[in-house]
C-alpha cells in the first residue's frame, strides 16, 4: 500500500467515523509509548533482576569444598552441620560473668577499665537462646578505643556490636559508649 492510498483511507474513515480514528491512534500512541517504557526500564530491571538471580544461585551451588558445584541435599547438610558448630560456640548463661570479665580484660589490654557494665537479658524463644544487651561506657585515646574494638572483633565469643558513640573528652581523650549483644543457651550447661 502506497503512502497515498493511506491517506485516502485515513480521510474517509476521519469524515465517516472520527471518534473510529481518534481512537485508534490514541491506541496507537499509548502502545508506542508503552513499548519506550518497556524498552528503556522494564526490561533492563528485569534482565539484571534475572542475572543477579542466577549469579547467585551458581554461587550457593559452588559452596562447597574447592569451589566444586553442591546438589540441594548436600547443601542443606552442610548448612545443617554450620549451625550445629554455631551453636556449639554460644556458651551457657552461667557464663556470662566470665563475658564481663572477658570485656574487662579486653579492655585492660587496650590501656583502660571498664567501671560498670549493665546488660538487659532478653529471650529468643525461636532458637531457645537468651540475648543480653551490654552497655557501657570507655574513656580514653582514640588507638586505645580502637584497639579495644578490634580486640571484641576478633574474640572468640559471639560478640555483635550494636553501636558505638564517640564523645569529646577533656586532654585529647575520647569517651565511647558501647552497646553490644551477646547469646547463651537457656538452662544449664548443654
């Protein structure tokens, strides 16, 4: 069909139906500007969404040993086994003396001392473990407080930091006030 021919198809429909023809090319331009937004943004959201995905599923499937691909049950077993070793590391709440004075030690091997230790228990019925909240407070030079953080880091307790405040203290020293949450296993000794 020519360019033409068109045209003189457009024109009798416009004389004869132009409610037909505005309707039709406002169709027209909906689907043309629906097409651009699936072009330029739906699309693209959906292939990254869809590599991301298979990314990482091909890196849960190299888990484990060597890099080597994992079927699901295996998988399953080894998450199984990871927990276990997770929680054979939380300790009994009769330790949590032996945390504070831990922290205590931590601290005196940073060059200062802790005076009072508060802590808020808290249970966790969905894995029958107790968290305590612990707060207290430090003063001291800003490697002291450093080292300090970096001792909790690398102990050997589950120990997570929930923040730490900084305040300006008097003769270049820093006070750091520290909130942090610790686990142990309800009832005795497990």
């Amino acid at each position: 069909m020519r360019f033409s021919q068109i045209r003189k198809y457009a024109l009798t429909i416009w004389q004869s139906e132009p409610r037909l023809l505005t309707a039709c090319l406002a169709f027209a331009v909906l689907n043309l500007l629906l097409f651009v937004v699936m072009s330029y943004f739906v699309s693209p959201a959906i292939n990254d969404a869809e590599r991301s995905m298979i990314g990482l599923q091909s890196e849960v499937r190299r888990m484990g040993s060597g890099g080597a691909p994992m079927s699901l049950p295996k998988l399953y077993r080894k998450a199984g086994d990871d927990i276990a070793r997770v929680h054979a590391l939380i300790p009994s709440r009769e330790a949590l003396s032996d945390l504070v004075l831990d922290i205590s030690r931590l601290a005196d091997k940073a060059g200062f001392e802790i005076e009072s230790v508060s802590y808020k228990p808290e249970k966790v019925e969905k894995f029958a473990l107790l968290g305590y909240s612990l707060s207290f407070t430090v003063s001291g030079r800003y490697r002291q407080l450093k080292k300090f953080v970096h001792l909790l880091e690398v102990s050997p307790r589950i120990v997570i930091l929930d923040s730490i405040s900084l305040a300006e203290g008097q003769d270049e020293e820093i006070s750091m006030q520290i909130k942090l949450t610790t686990y142990f296993r309800e009832g005795g000794s497990e």
